[in-house]
C-alpha cells in the first residue's frame, strides 16, 4: 500500500512514518505540504521518494493507494472529501471534522464507495483498549455505576493553531476528542450531555481551553470527561469506570506504549496488568492496511466518527459555545 501525507506535520514521524517502517506492504511514497521546501525537507528527513507541489496535486498522483491527513482540524472534512473523489482509502487525523454536520457529509461521500475512511483514534487499536472493553463488558465490575474520562495537558501558547476558530481549535475538539471517544468505548451506548462548563480565552470567548461536562449513560449510570490545554489540572489522561463491585483505572489510556498504568480492583482484591510496548500507531496503521487489504479492521469507521462529532456538538451547545465551522464558515473573533 502506498501512501501519500497531507502536510509536513510535527504528529506525521510518529504517527506514519515510524510505523510505516515497521508494519509490513507500507510504503510512504509521496508528501505534500503548503510550502514546498517544507516538504523537501520533510522528504529528505524521511526518506520520501515523491514531493509534490500541492495537496490537489498530490490526490492526483495516480501511484497512491492511500492519503494519511494530518492537516488543521478544520480542514480534515474538505480534503478527506477530496481524497474520496480522487479514489484514494483515508487515514484522517482526530478530530474527524469540524462539526457533526460535516461528518454526517463526508460518511455519505464515503458509503457505498468500497474505500476505507479511518479516524485516526490510535489508542482505540491498541491492547489496553480491548482489554478495558473486555473487562466492562465481562461483568467483573458489576454493574457500572460511572464512568469518567479525561485528557488535560498543558498549551500556554495561545497563537498555535489549535487555539484558532477559524480552524475549528478549542480544548475539547483537540484534547477532548479523545475523552469523548473512550466515554462512549465504555459506556455501552450513546451518552447524553446534561451539563457542560467551559473555561475560555480572554482574546476570543468561542475558544474553550478547558471543558468538563456530565452525562447520564445507558442503565442509569452517569459520566463525565474533562479537558484542558490550560487550566490548573497540567496533566491527567485516564479513564476510569466504577462499578458495583469494583473500580478500573487506567492512566494514560490514549498512548499506554509510553508510561502508563492498568488497574482493576474487584472484591477488595487489587492487580495490575501490563501490556505490550508497541506503539499505537503502529497497531493503528497494521489495521489501516488490514482493513484496505478488506479485512474488518476499522474500529473507527465514519459512523463512529458522526457519533463522536455529534457528542461534541452537544457539548458545546451546553457550554453556550458556538459549534465549531469549516474555515470557509469562520466569521470575526469575538472580542
């Protein structure tokens, strides 16, 4: 399978080009960015054969198999859209889009098509994620009574692009994706918002740079994720669930190949469970070429993805924020 990547992205090493050395019948052939010598320079880093003068350019070249898009939130909708017309399979980076709307849009390209879309939740491929599943769903909790969801890390620098509406930024679609993602995983079912805070910026009131929000789950239980790019809490990516007979705790559930910690107690009885090292985009990218090859691989199809974005929305109109646009939608800053 040969791939071309959308822009010279800090996230395309690790994410493609590490584990395209590693998972085998994967080729990065191509890549392209807005300017050239960026992606000369990525290519020569990188060991990329083929640059090209622009994405357009790019999705023309007839050699590709596949796009991986690591672009600005707000343009993952457009150019998966593109990639689609151009008879190319998709690899997108989280957020799957803007808004739900246009998730809705870019699964309807994709029906019927033959070609795979992937949103690229990494963690939802990895060991842990199936090992949680297996464990809510196993009963060994009991009946779960709650379960909560974060992802905070610190990004005081408010010029970067994920703090920018026009390119659909804010703490929850960058950050909170993941969180709102794992709280459905396990959930077993879609939740419901019934309550959302947002901390904002000064310099543009639409742009949350931290969110927690409630839930009421199926069963009667409740939920909560929290979000932040800048708030008191720097640090905490876990997911925990509580049930009537025990608790699971995992630290650092979105990337467990780095330190990380899996805990169930049950009974009064505690244990700690280990996992494979092997990085989550590595097992992402063997199930993206599984899934091309029709195998059925893809755990985060379109569907998932409108679920997700759908949620996301919901979110932010509790919060009294706007949802987020493509950036041909974007209007002035809010002062």
């Amino acid at each position: 399978m040969r791939i071309g990547v959308l822009g010279a992205a800090r996230i395309a090493p690790a994410a493609m080009m590490k584990p395209a050395l590693i998972v085998d019948d994967v080729e990065v052939a191509a890549v392209a960015a807005r300017d050239r010598r960026r992606a000369e320079v990525f290519a020569a880093k990188h060991g990329v054969p083929a640059v090209h003068d622009s994405y357009t350019g790019l999705m023309a070249d007839p050699t590709l198999d596949a796009v991986y898009i690591p672009l600005p939130n707000g343009l993952h909708g457009r150019w998966t859209l593109a990639a689609l017309n151009a008879g190319k399979h998709v690899l997108c980076e989280k957020p799957f889009t803007a808004n739900a709307a246009e998730a809705r849009e870019v699964a309807a390209a994709a029906a019927g098509t033959g070609l795979v879309v992937m949103e690229a939740f990494h963690y939802r491929y990895h060991p842990v994620a199936h090992r949680m599943l297996d464990i809510v769903h196993s009963g060994e909790l009991g009946t779960v009574q709650r379960v909560e969801t974060s992802m905070c890390f610190p990004l005081p620098k408010f010029s970067d692009i994920r703090y920018n509406f026009g390119l659909a930024g804010g703490a929850l679609m960058d950050a909170g994706c993941y969180a709102v993602h794992c709280l459905r995983l396990l959930s077993g079912g879609e939740p419901t918002v019934t309550s959302a805070t947002a901390l904002t910026l000064r310099r543009d009131a639409r742009i949350d740079r931290a969110m927690t929000a409630q839930f009421t789950l199926a069963g009667g239980a409740t939920g909560q994720i929290r979000t932040s790019m800048w708030s008191r809490t720097l640090l905490s990516i876990r997911a925990r669930v509580v049930g009537e007979r025990g608790t699971m705790t995992v630290d650092n559930y979105a990337a467990p190949h780095m330190p990380s910690r899996f805990t169930v107690t049950v009974d009064d009885e505690r244990r700690r469970e280990r996992f494979s090292s092997e990085s989550t985009y590595t097992h992402q990218l063997r199930a993206f070429a599984a899934a091309v090859r029709g195998e059925s691989t893809n755990l985060t199809p379109p569907q998932d993805s409108v679920a997700t974005m759908t949620l996301i929305d919901d979110i932010y109109t509790r919060a009294g924020l706007p949802l987020r646009t493509q950036p041909h939608q974007a209007g002035p800053a809010s002062r």
